[in-house]
C-alpha cells in the first residue's frame, strides 16, 4: 500500500524510461508531422498572448461603441483574470483525460469567447465574452507543453519550445500595435474576430491527427469528479488569485494602495493561499496542486524565474512605447514599430538558442547567459534622455532582446527534462500561471512608480505645470497643452518617471539571476542516450549521481 504522502526519490532506470518515453502503443511523431503540429501549437500560443494585449488600444473605441468608460478596466481584467485563476485546474483535467480532446475542448471555448466578444451589442456582454475566452485560453499554453513533451523526444524540445516561447512572447509585445491597426483600419471588433480564422484549421487539423499521450485514468463515474479534480482546493484557490490580482490591477489606478478595498482584497486572498495550501497538504498527490512538486527546487525555481522574466519584459514593453510617444512625440504607429528590435532580436536569439541547447545538452548556462545580458540591458534603458539618438535605444533592445530569448524558454526545458511525463501537465500549467501574474504584478507596480514620480519630477522641472493636467492629457495630447518654453521641462520630468520604471526591469531581471541557479545542470543528451541504451537492451541505468524528480504515485495506486 503506497504512501498517501508523495515521496521524492532519486531518478533509477525504472523512472527515468516511465518519466520521458511514449506509451508503448505509440512512438514519438516526426517529419511533417511535427512540423505541423509545432506550427499549430505555435500559432494557438501567440494569438492566445495576443489577446492579452490587443484590447489595449482598442479600448478609446470600444467605450465610444458602448458609452462605458466606467467598465475600461474590466476589458483586460475579465480575460487575464479567467485565464490566470484556471490555470492548476486545466493542468490537473490534462493528467485524467486526452490531451488532444480537453486541448480542442479549450480551443472552441476559446474561439466562442471571441465569437461573443466580436458580435457583442453592449459592454456586459463583451467583459462575458472576454470571460469565456480566458477560460478556454487557460487550457492552451499549458496543454500545448503538454502535447509537445509527449510528440517529441526531449533532446529535441528545447529548439521547438525556444520557437514556441519566442513567438508567443512577441504575441504579447505587439498586441497593442495590431489591435491600433485593427481598429483603425477595420473595426475594434476584428480585435477578437482575429482569433477564428486562426483557430479553426488548428481545430480540424488536431481532430483527425493522433499523437502520443501519457495513460490516464479518469473517474468512472460524474460523482467522482470534484474529488479527482480537487473542486474543494480549486473553490479555495480561484477566489484568492482573483483577490490579489484585482487588488494589482485596481491598485493605485481606480483606487488608492491604502484604501480599505486594496488591503481588504490582499488580507483575504492571503488568508484564502493559507487555506488553499492547508487543503492541498492534507490530499498529498491527490492535490489541485501537489506540494511536493512546489517543494522541488527546479519547479518553484523555474516559477519563479518565469515570472521575473515575464514582468522585466512587460516593465520594458508596456512603457517603451509610452516614452517614444511622449518624450520622443511619436505618432502611436512610429512608437509602434519602433520597439520592433526588441521582440525580432528575441525571436531569432530564442529559436537559435532551442538548437543550440538541443547541440549541447546543457540549457542552464544559457538561462544564466540570457539573465545577465537582460540585466544590463535593462540597466541601460535607465540612461535614456529625450536626446538619446536612436542607434542608442534600438542597440539597448536588440542586446535586451537577446537576453530574453537565451532565457526565456529555459525553465520549460528544464521542468520537461526533471519531472515525469505524469505530472507534466500540472507542471506545464504553472508555467503561463506565472507569466500571467508577472504581468499584472509588474505593470500595476510600474503605473504606480510612474504617477508617484511624474507629480515630483513636473515640480522640479516645469514647476509652471499643473501635474493633473499633463496626467489627463495622455501620452499624445501633452504638447497642445503647454508651451514651448514648458515642454521640454515636461518631457524632462516624463523621461525621469519612466526611466525609474525600468528600475523595475533591472530588478526583476537580477532576481531572476539568482533563481535560475536553481533549475538544474541536466545534460538532456546524456539522458536520451541512456533511454536508448534501455530500448536497445544496453546496460543498466546509472543513478542521475544525486538527481531528483518528483515521483507522485498515479491516482489509481491504492
């Protein structure tokens, strides 16, 4: 009778074949196949990142369409939140049933949500549409890695996941840049009419291929279900995450950081995490969310690495165009285009590092590689005036650029190549849970940084300003306000408030510095090879010379 508790054992021959290989009834796909399942995955991750973002410069024309100003910040919050909160829940529905049907179950509640969000006829019925999206989308990202670490085998992971990660990285950066041109060009409803055309032929095309699966066990029958799903410790988990994200979202915009409804919204979802991580201790392996996979240096490394990548390039991306348009006065589309080297550099450095890592076997030297140059680069943008020229900012993102994408895959390789393909889908879904939260913590703590500066920095260097004034008049309506002999002291003051949201960059990027030490020296070549030696009747397993993974009993052990 095993243990009700889940045990952490040292990887032996018997684990490290159950752990990375396909079933015995399927082999890993390849050729064409791989190109087209890596191609569909890759192009459901990015329009899924995109929908974070394209709503963004769509909203000026959404509340005109509706009269709702007072419901702007619901827009983004509706879909960030819903896709954030269910997250542990979709991993766990991975681990008890197909892949490839809850992976297209996700996608057609995903592309009903934007079918919703696009026809919607007022403002209640788009934040419902928003909604349902999230909950399909909180499906994708992880189900993807899922699929993709049981399609191929793991010395090749690293090149697709860097392609995968890469591109979905830059869905997030130019969301707003394609949502202007939408709305601009067509209608802010082709913002969400954007996703159909794009997940439809995914969706036909997944239904007729078949791919490798880890075996499952779901319940025999409905009234099992919220056990093997931990409905309890979810009911604990989804309104504490929605308390603490809406206190980062609403907290030092529509209310004040020492307002009762901020600290109210804090104190419960922190007393709700003590409940939920109650909870999840006492069903062990059975749990929403195992401990003990939390307790593994390499996940909550890993999580915690994704989350300080994830919020360095939100502090960068979401305020570079801000300081283009106001203290270089670009147009939004100059602004636009003009953070182009950072995500192109990203992309080519990621897909380049993924066969590089794929080469050598090693992936943390590129983790440590990419964390550092992300440093510095970050660290450089705080130098930028409103005289900097440009082979300056366009050199500084292109060197950011390229630290990100030697990075930011890393700790999905190294989850891949630690855990066993069981828990692979919880250990997946923790990973988009995490960029999701690094994304709403460090754009509310850089709007706050912003204001609190801006105030200070008008009265030291256009003291003839009214700060309330420059704040309501945007990023673009700044110059027909003050005069000429005001606006350079304006623009000296703005540079100073978002020069001092890069800080956040910096120390975001050199936090995640000193986590990724931790996501472990596996050569994943070497551990093929002695996959293969198995397969072909070689010789024993060695130890993995003091190597943990996590080793949950399957649910169906008594």
């Amino acid at each position: 009778m095993a243990s009700s508790k889940p045990s952490i054992t040292p990887v032996n021959q018997e684990q490290d074949v159950d752990s990375h290989l396909p079933s015995p009834q399927m082999q890993y796909i390849t050729g064409v196949k791989l190109i087209l399942v890596t191609g569909s995955l890759t192009a459901m991750v990015f329009i899924m990142t995109l929908n974070a973002s394209v709503v963004a410069t769509a909203i000026p024309s959404i509340t005109s369409s509706f009269h709702s100003i007072n419901d702007i910040g619901w827009y983004g919050t509706a879909y960030v939140v819903s896709t954030c909160v269910l997250q542990p829940l979709s991993g766990k529905i991975y681990t008890l049933y197909s892949s490839k049907y809850t992976f297209l179950t996700c996608l057609c509640i995903f592309e009903l949500g934007s079918l919703i969000s696009g026809i919607s006829r007022n403002s209640d019925m788009l934040i419902v549409g928003r909604a349902i999206t999230g909950v399909g989308g909180s499906g994708l990202v992880g189900g993807a890695y899922t699929i993709l670490g049981a399609s191929c085998p793991l010395e090749k992971r690293p090149t697709i996941i860097g392609i995968v990660t890469g591109v979905g990285a830059v869905g997030q950066i130019i969301g707003p840049l394609i949502g202007g041109a939408l709305t601009q060009h067509l209608s802010w409803r082709w913002c969400f009419y954007l996703n159909l055309p794009v997940g439809a032929p995914v969706f036909f095309f997944f239904l007729f291929l078949q791919f490798p699966d880890s075996p499952k066990s779901p319940p025999s029958s409905w009234r099992q279900l919220p056990e093997k799903l931990d409905l309890v410790g979810f009911l604990a988990f989804a309104p504490a995450i929605l308390m603490i994200l809406l206190a980062f979202q609403w907290g030092g915009s529509t209310y004040p950081w020492n307002s009762p409804t901020i600290i109210g919204l804090f104190i419960g979802g922190a007393a709700l995490i003590m409940i939920f991580g109650f909870l999840e201790h006492r069903r062990g392996e059975t749990a929403m969310i195992p401990l003990a996979l939390l307790k593994e240096r390499v996940v909550y490394c890993a999580c915690l690495t994704t989350m300080l990548q994830m919020g360095a390039l939100m502090a960068l991306s979401y305020y570079m165009p801000t300081w283009f348009q106001l203290v270089k006065e670009d147009s939004p589309t100059t602004s636009g285009v003009s953070v182009l080297p950072s995500f192109g550099s990203q992309i080519v450095t990621s897909v380049v590092t993924g066969a590089l890592v794929t080469r050598c076997g090693y992936y943390i030297p590129f983790a440590i590689a990419g964390s550092a140059i992300s440093t510095i680069g970050a660290g450089l943008f705080t130098t930028f005036t409103p005289h900097t020229p440009s082979s300056r900012w366009i050199g500084y993102q292109i060197l950011t650029g390229m630290g990100r994408g030697l990075v930011m895959q890393q700790p999905i390789t190294a989850l891949q190549a630690n855990t066993p393909r069981k828990v692979l889908p919880i250990v997946s879904a923790l990973i988009p849970l995490c960029q999701y939260f690094g994304t709403a913590l460090f754009v509310s703590l850089g709007t706050t940084v912003f204001t609190n500066t801006l105030t200070p920095a008008l009265q030291m260097y256009a003291p003839g300003v009214d700060p309330k004034t420059v704040i309501s008049a945007g990023a673009t309506g700044i110059k027909g306000l003050v005069s000429s002999e005001e606006l350079p002291g304006v623009l000296l003051a703005a540079n100073k408030a978002l020069t001092d949201v890069f800080y956040l960059a910096v120390a975001a990027s050199c936090l995640a510095f000193i986590s990724c030490w931790g996501l472990g020296w596996k050569n994943i070549k070497e551990k093929r090879q002695e996959q293969q030696d198995v397969e072909g009747g070689g010789g024993p397993l060695q130890e993995d010379k003091g190597e943990k993974v996590v080793d949950l009993p399957s649910p169906t052990d008594k």
